[in-house]
C-alpha cells in the first residue's frame, strides 16, 4: 500500500472518532447545562435572558449604527429617505442603549413576549386541530391535541411568568435526557482501528 492509500483507510477512522468525541463533548455539555437549569432555574433563565438582552442591545446599536452611516455616505439617497435613515438610526441606537442599560427589564420583557407570543399560538394551533376534526382519520387523538393546546396557551397567556419558568424546567431536562443518550452513544459506537 502506498502512503495515499494508508491515509484515505484511515481518514474514515478519524472521522469515526472525532463524531465520537463531539457526540460525547456535546451530550456532556447538556447535561451540564440541564442540571443547571434544573436545579437553579430562576437564576439560569434570569442569566439565559440578559444574555438574550444584551444581544438584542448590541444588535440595535449595530443597526442604528449602519443606519446613520448609509444616511450619511450613502450617494443615491434623497432628502426624505436620507432623513428616514437618521431617524431609524437614532432610534434604533437610543433603543439599545435603553436596553443595555436596563439589561433585567429587558430580559423580563423578552420573557414576557415570548410567553404570551407561545401561548397564542398553541392556542391557535388548537384553533387548527378543532377545525380538522372532521377531515381527520383519528378524530379522537386530535380532539385531545386542541384541548391540550388550548389548556397549555391558556396557562402560559394567564400565567406568563410560571409558564416561562414551566417551559424552561422542561428546556432543561430534555437537555440532560438528550444528553445523556448522547454520551451513551459516544461510548457505545466503536472505536476506529
């Protein structure tokens, strides 16, 4: 055999065992982070969501930023568009300045937003299976999808906060069960000779 051949025999090899370590790396870092979310909750999600925030910050001020900047080199703009573009890009930066400054109320809000944008469409999603019923083969399972939708998007669009908190424990131990079968599946698959 030649030195090509040797190496493209064990490219595959390689590979194998780098899938190996990702999949282990990667199922142990979920777990990890599942437990974290499942024994400290409050305190990941508060995390999670000024993290979020601070994207979010750091994304209007980048926006803002090329707003006034096309504003002002910009050669095809005209008076009107020209103005529109500061405006949006004050705004934008004021914007982000207010959330960086404010990074909890920010996350806070976020959640909120997410909660009740989850709510209203579970329930709309059962708005969907309800009116499938009559065309669907199993009546029965989708009758208990919508009511199941409809109970879950009520709770969270009544209960924004509890619900965040309900969806995050939930985010939290599929982290550490997928996890988990990751890495059981990193020391299951076969070495590479």
């Amino acid at each position: 055999m030649t030195d090509t051949d040797t190496a493209s025999s064990t490219a595959p090899g390689r590979a194998g065992d780098g899938l190996r370590i990702a999949l282990g790396v990667g199922g142990l870092i979920a777990v990890v982070l599942g437990l974290l979310i499942m024994f400290f909750p409050v305190k990941s999600g508060a995390v999670a969501m000024q993290l979020v925030a601070a994207v979010m910050s750091a994304y209007a001020l980048v926006v803002g930023a090329v707003y006034i900047g096309t504003s002002i080199f910009s050669k095809t703009l005209g008076g009107w568009a020209r103005t529109g573009h500061i405006l949006l890009g004050v705004l934008y930066l004021v914007g982000g300045v207010v959330m960086l400054v404010n990074l909890g109320a920010t996350a806070a809000v976020l959640t909120l937003f997410l909660s009740f944008t989850v709510g209203a469409l579970w329930i709309f999603e059962a708005v969907v299976a309800f009116s499938l019923v009559k065309t669907s083969r199993n009546k029965a399972w989708t009758v208990i999808s919508g009511i199941i939708s409809l109970l879950a998007g009520l709770a969270l669009l009544l209960s924004p906060l509890l619900g965040a908190v309900t969806l995050w424990l939930l985010l939290g131990v599929s982290m550490v069960v997928l996890g988990a079968v990751q890495v059981v599946r990193a020391l299951r698959t076969p070495a590479a000779a």
